[in-house]
C-alpha cells in the first residue's frame, strides 16, 4: 500500500518555504572576508552581489490553507454527506514551524523538511489526526512552467514522498473515510505525498516565499518504501538546456501501481504535467492514452506496437487541460480501469504514456528499474551505514540481480563562476575518504544494501590553503545502477545518493571559547535572522544565553525548535558546544569579532564581482547551474 491507493486524500492549498540564501553561496563561508552587506537583500546592481534574494530568512516551512479537495474509497469517491471534505490538512498547532534544510551550500537539490507535523482537523479546527512527517528530500525537480518569466526557481516543480509516524487519532467516527483511514493504519503509518510549485520569489508581494502544494494522504505498510513507490517507474529523457531538467517527451518522471484486486492502475501524474505559468493551470498537451507495447503479434496488430489501455481527457469536464479545479482535486493521480486481459497484458510488458507525436514517457524496456530509498545521509569519521537500494521489475521487487554502485559528483554544485572564491571549493575530494562496496545483489524482497564506510576527509573546503575556517566536512555522490546494462534505460539524473561526511573534530580539553568562536561566528554570518535575539559571533552575548542555547543544541535534529537549524553542525561539534555551553570558559583572551577584510590572506587572486543579474540570485538555479557536470 501507498498513497497511490483506493483509499486516499487529497489536498490542495499554499506553503511557504522561508529560507535564508545567505548560506547558499560557498564564499560566504570564509569567516575572514565576509562582510556585513552580505546580510543584506540582493539590489539589481550591486557589486559586489550579497545576501541574494531572501538573507533574513529563517528556515520555516508550512501548510498554508490546505484544504480536503477530494477523498476516495474502495467504492468510489466521498460525498458530501462525509464530512471530511470540510476538513483541513494543516501543520503543528502546538509547536514552531518545520524547517526546510540544505544538505550543503555544494548540493542543495536535495533539500529536506524536517519537524513537521501533519494534522487533519475538522471545520471548527479540533485535530482529529495527527503524525509526525518523517525527513525527507524532495525530489524530480524539474523546469515545469513554460510560459514567460518562468525562469530560475519560480518555475520550478518537484515533489516529496515520506511516511506519518507517531500516529495520534481523535473521535472519527463522524467521517466513514477517516474511520476506514485509521482502521489501514493499523501498523501506526501512513503514506503522504506532495508536488510544490510556483514560488513567489517577489519580496513586495504578501506571498513572498510562499507557494502552491497539492498532495495525496493514504495508507502505508513498515515493509514498503519510504520515499518511493513500488510500482511501475515512467523514465524520461533530457532534452538540452534549461535549468533543473526539461524533458524529452515533455512529462516529467512519474509512477504508477498496478492494481489487480481493484482491476485499475493508478498513475500519478502530479509532478509530470507541466504549467502555462508558475503555479498556473496545467497545458493542454493533448488527450494522453496510456497503452502497453505488445511483445508478440496479433492479428491486425505487429509486435512492437502499442495496445491502448486507456485515456486521460485534456479537455471536457474531467479534463486536467480544462478543469482548472482538476489539478487540486486530484493532485494529478487518476485512476484507469483495466480489464482481466488487459491486468494480463500489463504484467511484463512496458507501459507507455503519450500524447500527440512530440509526447511520450515509458518505461524502460526491461521494466526494471533501481533506488536508494533515501537518498540523502549526514557521517562522521569512523561510521558505517547501510543504504537500502530497492530494485524492481513490473513494479515488483526484483530479487537476484546484481546492483553497481560508482562516485559520482556530477549534480553536486562547487562554486565555479561566485565572485567570493577563487579558486572554489573542490567537491567529493579526498576521495578514500568515503569507501563503499562495489556491488550488492539484492534478496527476495529486491533489496540490495549500499555501505558506506567514513573516514575523516580533513578539511579540503577551508579556506587560504587550510588555514581559515570554511565548509565543515565534504560532500560525495554514489549512483546505484544494474550492473547488467540489459536492466537499464534513460538515467534519470536525481537518483544517486547525496552525502555530507564532516572533518573530524578534536576540541581543546577543556573546550573555550577560542575552539567554538570560528563555528558560532560562521552561523552570525550565515543566518542573519537570528541577530534578532543575539550575536552568535560576541562571547557575551552567547553566554548571556547559555540556557537557551544549551536546550536548542540538545534537542534531536528532527525537533523543529533544534539548532543549528540547518543540520549542518557535526555530532563532534555539537558535543564541544553543548559541553563548553555548562561551563562557557573564554579562553585567553576572549575572541571578538574580527573586522572583515576585503581580501582574505592568500586569496588575493579572487576575481572582481560582476553586477548581479536582475533576477533573483543564490536559489536553486543558480546551485543547478554550478553542477560539475555542466562545467
């Protein structure tokens, strides 16, 4: 089970992902040269460019007016007289917001959710369900508006699949799909899926930093994946240009699950239909027909061809080109019913989905297909983890069969071309610092096991030749692959493992101010917002909050209310801070903050800024466009 299910909830409303961009740009990591105007909001003509679009932004991520579009049962869709279509899809009321967190200023395509809530209430506001949203990534991002002025980010869609855990239910007897919801949620679990679009990235309109969610609540089992379906996996292919990735045939990577009992599909077009506009309706690409390519002859019908099983209107009152309501009451999954032939046709036979000529996404040929469940990990020196990959074929797993596992950086993004860093920090280097196996075959469950041994990788992201603080740690890529090429098709470019393996950390004894003042200091220059409360970089002022903090630093990562709100800050780290935080010695003398220099000691070659491009900069565009792939 997943929320590509019989049983499901859709939602529909606005988030808002309140991020700081002054950390997105990997100079403004070099303690010694950064300036105050860096804090400071991106002018069309400033030169040098600064905090780029968003520099007091502090991290928070929420639901804003979501509201139940649509509800599904077994036999059939909800009515009104279920009054869960009056209810609401809503974060916590009870705590601070989640936070929306990069893995690095050198990868930030994988950014994850971390704290949040999920609750359903009803129309008076009374929680009537209520988990927590396990971390996860979003992923598949891609260049989905089309029209004018749908570059850089506000152009951009994407979605994020996780699991509800620490399920806490009310009175619902008063909805029977609630009442059937809780009673498949017998495990404590429930599958949550989300496609995010159209960011407002104009900080004079109300809506900055806010934009449109529509998602799918359903069912979920602990043996299933996580952050990925089981089921039948829609591979494109990229096309040239563009910002994130444009594909091919014009529909981005998508899912389906082959339903046999229910005698459908159900396919989740939500992140693979593009937009007229940012947050717009969905373009008209015509009636999409999904068909099954026939492997061997039949009268009338040559092998190779396509079998029709079924069609997605585009126009008509179903239409997702025409009904402007389509899109958030369905979050783009429909469901086609397939005949007792046609589920026998389907079983081992590629699907393909296609519109007029120009488009098109299918499986590969061999249907398999292969990926990390999650995909994203935080390491110190000396650990060891296990990453589940998952292999399938038909949308079932795919057991013995070997799976490939290869370095690659090419999505990461080093600072090539930033006006701060000449010459930007390297990226996946020491290379033997992260060792893992070369192959794993998978078991009857499709489950094949990536290891990842750390060592410490030094500090290769310092700056002036090591000698001045800069980027914690390093970041690496592994891509999974079959390693039988018959298995395998279009790579979609997203599906490697991203990690974050930070330097080894080995304070004074006892700790002092001296040994933390370089991390704290880093943090007042990269998150502005908090020089509200107090300046992270000043002795006093941190230990005039020495109580606060001591909690802030000593709550688990997936509390919303943790610091660093990153999640950036090393165990070795937190452990000194939280140390030094009980008994804050200053060391001899107190260190202050160091006017910044222009030009920091041995980096006297940095380039002179050039203007700032009128669009907004410092996003995930900019990041897209420094992938080592693409210099």
């Amino acid at each position: 089970m997943s929320y590509l299910n019989a049983l499901r909830l859709h939602f529909a409303g606005q988030f808002q992902a309140n991020v700081s961009t002054v950390n997105n740009d990997p100079g403004h990591f070099d303690n010694a040269s950064f300036k105050p105007s860096y804090q400071k909001m991106q002018g069309a003509q400033m030169v040098p460019p600064n905090g780029w679009f968003n520099p007091q932004g502090d991290a928070a991520w929420r639901f804003l007016g979501c509201t139940v579009t649509a509800a599904w049962m077994p036999s059939g869709a909800v009515t009104a007289s279920d009054p869960v279509l009056q209810y609401i899809v809503a974060d916590s009321d009870g705590q601070v917001p989640a936070k929306l967190v990069d893995l690095d200023s050198e990868q930030q395509l994988v950014s994850e959710i971390w704290g949040l809530e999920v609750r359903i209430a009803d129309d008076n506001g009374n929680t009537l369900m209520r988990g927590d949203f396990e971390p996860a990534a979003f992923a598949d991002i891609w260049d989905r508006a089309t029209g004018s002025g749908a570059g850089g980010d506000i152009g951009a869609g994407a979605m994020y699949q996780s699991v509800l855990t620490r399920l806490q239910w009310a009175d619902v007897s008063a909805s029977p799909f609630l009442t059937a919801l809780k009673a498949a949620a017998a495990d404590g679990l429930l599958s949550i899926k989300f496609n995010v679009d159209g960011l407002n990235m104009d900080f004079t309109s109300p809506s900055f930093m806010c934009g449109r969610i529509v998602g799918t609540i359903g069912p979920a089992t602990p043996t299933e994946p996580r952050h990925l379906v089981m089921g039948r996996q829609f591979m494109a292919s990229a096309a040239a240009g563009g910002n994130f990735f444009t594909p091919v045939g014009g529909l981005n990577f998508c899912a389906g699950v082959v339903d046999d009992t229910a005698g459908c599909i159900y396919l989740d077009l939500g992140n693979a239909l593009s937009t007229s506009s940012p947050g717009g309706t969905l373009n008209d690409l015509g009636d999409l027909t999904l068909g099954v390519y026939a492997p061997t002859a039949t009268p009338g019908r040559p092998a190779g061809s396509v079998v029709p099983l079924g069609t997605i209107p585009s126009r008509g009152s179903h239409g997702y080109a025409s009904n402007a309501a389509w899109y958030g009451q369905t979050a783009g999954i429909v469901a086609l019913p397939l005949s007792p032939a046609q589920l026998q046709a389907v079983a081992r036979a590629p699907l393909v989905l296609a519109g007029p000529p120009s488009i098109s996404i299918s499986e590969w040929d061999s249907g398999a297909f292969v990926r990390a469940d999650t995909f994203v990990y935080r390491l110190s020196p000396g650990d060891s983890v296990q990453v589940p990959v998952l292999a399938m074929q038909w949308g079932q797993p795919l057991a013995g069969v070997s799976v490939g596992f290869t370095a690659d950086a090419s999505q990461l993004q080093p600072g090539s071309g930033f006006p701060y860093v000449c010459p930007s920090p390297p990226v996946a280097t020491p290379a033997e610092a992260l060792a893992f196996n070369a192959t794993a075959e998978t078991g009857s469950d499709g489950r094949a096991v990536l290891t990842l041994d750390a060592s410490d990788p030094g500090t290769p992201r310092w700056f002036n030749n090591g000698q001045d603080y800069g980027i914690d740690g390093q970041v690496y890529g592994v891509r999974p692959a079959f390693a039988d090429p018959a298995l395998s098709g279009p790579v979609n470019q997203w599906n490697f493992v991203s990690i974050l393996l930070w330097s080894g950390f080995k304070p004074a004894h006892p700790v002092t101010w001296n040994d933390l003042q370089p991390i704290f200091q880093q943090y007042a220059n990269l998150y502005p917002v908090m020089n509200r409360f107090l300046n992270l970089g000043d002795y006093t002022s941190v230990v005039s909050h020495a109580g606060l903090l001591l909690l802030a630093f000593g709550l688990d990562p997936a509390n919303p209310n943790a610091m660093p709100v990153t999640r950036d800050l090393s165990p070795a780290k937190r452990a000194a801070i939280l140390s030094w935080l009980k008994n804050p010695l200053p060391g001899s003398p107190p260190l202050a903050r160091s006017a910044p220099a222009a030009t920091a000691p041995g980096n006297a070659a940095r380039a002179p800024a050039t203007p700032a491009a009128p669009s907004a900069r410092g996003g995930k565009a900019a990041a897209a466009a420094r992938r080592l792939i693409l210099q």
